[in-house]
C-alpha cells in the first residue's frame, strides 16, 4: 500500500514537473516567434535596414521584456557581439551587473510610457563589451509600434574621448588654479616687501645710515629680482599648456650660464659655488622649457644645499637619451619621500622643495611632453641629484 502511496506521489511530481517545462517551453516559443516577427520586420524592409546600418551610433533594438531584437554593425563594433551572439538574450548582457536592478524599472517606466528622451540623465552610464571590459556611454530612447508590441530603440554612443578630454580639463583647471595661488602668494609677498622697505626710505631716509641705506636698497633689488622670476615662471607655465612647440637641438652650455646669471645675486648672497664641465652635450628640446629645469633644479641646490652650497652639474649619453643633473651637498632626502617630490605641490616636513611657483611637478611634466624623464637619487647625509633625460641632439 505505501509502495502505490510513494508511485503516485512520484508520478505526480514528474507531471508536474513536465507540465512547468511545458509552460516554460509555450513561453520561449511565443518570446521567439515575437521576436522572429519584429526580426523579419527589420530585415525584410531594406530601406529601413540600410538605415540602421548607417547610423552612427549603436543601434539596440528590445521587447518589452528586455530581450534583445538585433544591433546594428555600429553595437556589433561597440560591444564585441554579433547579432546573432544577442537576438533572444536580456538586455543585461550589454550592461555591468551594478545597472541590473535600477535598469529594470526604469525600462518598465518607459514602456508604460514610452517616449523619445536620453536615458539616465545627470548619471554616468556605461556599456559591457564581450570581453569584460567597460566603457563610458550616452544613449537614446526611442520607440517604435509593430504589429507584435511596442519595441524599444537606445541609440548608443561611446563617449570614452569626451570623457578623457573632461577630466584632462578638470586636471588643468585644478592645476592652474593651485598654481595661480601659489604665485599670487610670492608675487604679494614680494610686492609688500617692495612696499614696505620703500615706505622706510622714503619716510626716514635722511635719518638712515649708510649701511642701514643699502641694506634696504638690496632687499629692493632681490624682491624685485625674485618678482622677475615669478614672470618668467608665468610664461614658461603658460607655454607649457600649450600643445605645439618646436624643439631643436639645444645649445646646453649657454642655457646653463644663463641659469647661473639669473641666480647670481642667491649664488653671492649663500656663497654658493657651481662647478661644472666646459661643454655639454647636446640634446633636442626646446630652451624656454629647459632653463627652467635647470634653474628649478639649481634654486632648489642653493636653498637646500650645504652651508656654503657646492652645487655640481654634469652630463652623459644613455643610449638614446643624455643624462643632465644637478648635485648638491644638502642633508638628503629619505627613500620614502622621493617619489612624492615630483607630484603637484607636495610638500615634505622636513624637506620642502618649492620653487617661486612652478615646482618639481611641472619640471616633471616639461621632460615628458620633451618625450624625456625626470629622476631623483639621494641619500640621507650625503646630497641629492636632481637629474633629467632629453633624446640626444
């Protein structure tokens, strides 16, 4: 008795079950015979083919359901798929599984209503390609009424370059912006310094002394001096920004005297010393770019080298590349903190290195837009060297 009990509990179940795989199978047959129709709308008009084929952007075509219909070339190119790959399949293929949820009620809201109009506005969209990978896009929405249903049309654009150029602009308004701050400070500092001492000589001049006189005179002359620099600076980093320059083999030698002329007065005033080879060897670059280098990297020796500082200053080839660099006689810098000298106004505890604004962030970015690099060794107790690398001239 509980044998025929258990056969019939077991051939009820295996019913039940066939019936569920039958229901199941009625409604893939029906989702496929819909989508069959709305395919062979699409492919046996040629008109409207050749114009899905020509837009621009990806073309998806859905039901309701979110079953894909067919893409055009453009998605085939923009997600890696064949057509044939998706007709049938969900449309959560083409999207990263973090959209799945939020995805699924905005398409039932627009197929309640449907209407032409961007999707996701002031939200950051994206797409799934084949292999995994994401890239941004915009899409939209259209519609379309057929004897099967309404379908669904998302025209997809791949915004990956608009998106690089954004946030390549929001780096430069963001660097300008720390930049302008940094040389309106040492512009206003020199400025009331300027002020100030020639407020002094003009009220109690004829109650100076000599001495007290020139002492004044000469904080005029190095503000001033520190204020031309502070210029120069502004035109170097304004050029910089610039896309197009023309390089050319330079005369390294002169551009270093140079350098060593407009440091002169920091040279005399700490008793410094530059020792350095009679020539140079040539490299391609462009000079505005390349004195400024060389001053960064000088200005910095004076202020953080040895008491006098001995700055050395040299060069050799490296395979396709010279070498240049600046060795002073400082305190040196840890391991630990070397890395982080070259990125944007970074200052360290104990080894601060500014210059009058543009720093060793922009220095780094003039040796790589010149196709060069910068580097840096440098040991605790026994100085820094400041090199960088231009292609051989």
């Amino acid at each position: 008795m509980n044998n025929q009990k258990n056969n019939k509990q077991k051939l009820d179940h295996e019913l039940k079950s066939m019936k569920q795989q039958l229901k199941d199978m009625e409604g893939e047959l029906k989702i496929q015979k819909e989508i069959s129709i709305a395919v062979g709308i699409f492919q046996s008009d040629v008109t409207v083919r050749t114009l899905l084929e020509s837009i621009t952007e990806g073309v998806i075509i859905c039901t309701k359901d979110g079953r894909i219909v067919m893409i055009n070339s453009r998605a085939e190119e923009l997600f890696g798929y064949q057509t044939e790959e998706v007709t049938g399949r969900l449309l959560n293929i083409l999207l990263p599984e973090r959209f799945f949820k939020n995805h699924a009620k905005l398409m039932s809201g627009f197929f309640e209503s449907p209407i032409i109009r961007p999707m996701g506005k002031g939200i950051d969209l994206a797409g799934k390609r084949k292999d995994g990978s994401e890239f941004p896009v915009e899409i939209a929405l259209s519609f379309l009424h057929t004897e099967v249903d309404v379908l669904g049309l998302a025209f997809v654009s791949d915004i990956t370059e608009r998106k690089q150029a954004e946030w390549a602009l929001k780096l430069k308004n963001e660097e300008l912006d720390s930049f302008a701050q940094t040389v309106a400070h040492n512009l206003k500092a020199s400025l009331s310094a300027i002020t100030g001492y020639s407020e002094i000589l003009a009220d109690t001049h004829t109650s100076l002394s000599e001495t007290e006189r020139i002492t004044y005179i000469d904080s005029l002359a190095r503000n001033s001096r520190r204020m031309n620099n502070i210029i120069d600076e502004l035109l170097v980093f304004a050029s910089i920004r610039q896309e197009d320059i023309k390089t050319h083999t330079l005369p390294m030698t002169d551009i270093v005297e140079n350098v060593i002329q407009r440091i002169n007065f920091q040279l005399k005033e700490s008793n410094g010393q530059v020792v350095m080879p009679p020539q140079l060897h040539q490299a391609i670059g462009y000079i505005p770019w390349v004195e400024e280098i060389w001053y960064n990297y000088m200005t910095n020796a004076i202020k953080y080298g040895g008491k006098p500082p001995l700055i050395e200053i040299g060069s050799e080839p490296l395979g396709e590349f010279v070498k240049f660099w600046v060795k002073d006689n400082g305190a040196g810098i840890p391991e630990a903190d070397q890395e982080a000298l070259f990125e944007p106004y970074v200052q360290l505890a104990a080894h601060r290195i500014e210059g009058n604004g543009l720093g060793l962030s922009i220095v780094k970015k003039i040796a790589q837009k010149l196709d060069g690099k910068v580097e840096l060794e440098s040991e605790v107790g026994t100085g820094s060297i400041f090199s960088f690398y231009l292609k051989k001239g």
